[in-house]
C-alpha cells in the first residue's frame, strides 16, 4: 500500500521522530529525491537521511544531499518550523569567516529557508561527518586516542578564541 510518506529512510529505531512531529509548525516532511535551494533552479538534491535531532527543545532532520554547484555531497539540517535555529546560524556564521578556517570544526556551507505544508524552515547546508559510533573500537589505541583528543582541544581552542 503506497502512502504520501513513501520515500522516508528510518533506520535508528532508538532516534527517530515520529510522524506526529510532521504537524503544521513541525518537522518537514521531506523525500528522497527531492531537491531544495533558495534559488533556482534547485541545488541540493536528497540522497539519504542521515538522523534527527532533539536537542535542548530544537528539533530538526538531517539529510545526505548532493550539492549540484560544487559537485558534492552535504548534510542538510533541517529545523522545525517553530524552532529558530538562529544561535547556532550565528556561531557558524562567526565561525566562517575567511580568516576562521579550521579544519577539525564542522564549517557551514551555506544556509536558507524552506516552505513546506508545516511552515518556514531554516535550513543548515554543513560539511557531513563520519559517524563517531560506527568508528571500530580498535582504532581507540593509546597513541590514537592521544592524537584525537589533542585534535579536539585544538578545534576547542579555536571555537573558544572567537568568543564561542
């Protein structure tokens, strides 16, 4: 039996919003294949869903999208409709500013919003990232959890030294 919500890609039983989060002012419904951008024609073209998100009150979906500008792929974040997003916009942005690169911090890629039947959505546009939880539990040996954790405190200094 086909349905208008064919196309959604659940695979965490443990994290997964269910379908009454897809209410006016709530979630975006979104299918694979479908393409979003705030220009046309469209840019960001959804492969896959990579997870959702409840945190500190702010909901939000995460797609694997492929960018048609640059060829590539990118995580779309996708925030409720009645949730602003607008601190963690601004960090990011602050965070990119040309003379901010660091290579260990998520950068933004681009951000916009989108209308779906449930409301604006802001939308996030950052570079995917490997799963933490998929890492083999072999590669946390002495000299490589000493050079992850030096990464880290790296990438927190650099947040921390713009005022994050």
């Amino acid at each position: 039996m086909s349905t208008e919500f064919e196309g959604f890609l659940f695979d965490d039983p443990e994290g997964y919003e269910t379908i009454s989060s897809y209410t006016l002012g709530g979630l975006c419904p979104i299918q694979l294949g479908c393409e979003l951008s705030a220009g046309s024609p469209p840019r960001y073209r959804v492969i896959a869903k990579l997870g959702y998100s409840a945190y500190q009150g702010a909901y939000s979906t995460v797609w694997l999208a492929r960018d048609r500008v640059e060829k590539r792929n990118v995580a779309l974040k996708i925030v409720e409709a009645r949730t602003s997003c607008s601190n963690e916009l601004n960090m990011l942005q602050r965070l990119k500013a040309p003379d901010t690169v660091e290579p260990r911090v998520v950068q933004l890629l681009d951000a916009f919003e989108h209308t779906s039947p449930n409301g604006l959505h802001q939308v996030l546009v950052l570079e995917p990232v490997h799963p933490f939880d998929s890492l083999s539990c072999h590669a946390f040996r002495p000299v490589i959890t000493r050079d992850a954790l030096r990464q880290i405190i790296d990438a927190l200094a650099f947040i921390h030294s713009h005022g994050i």
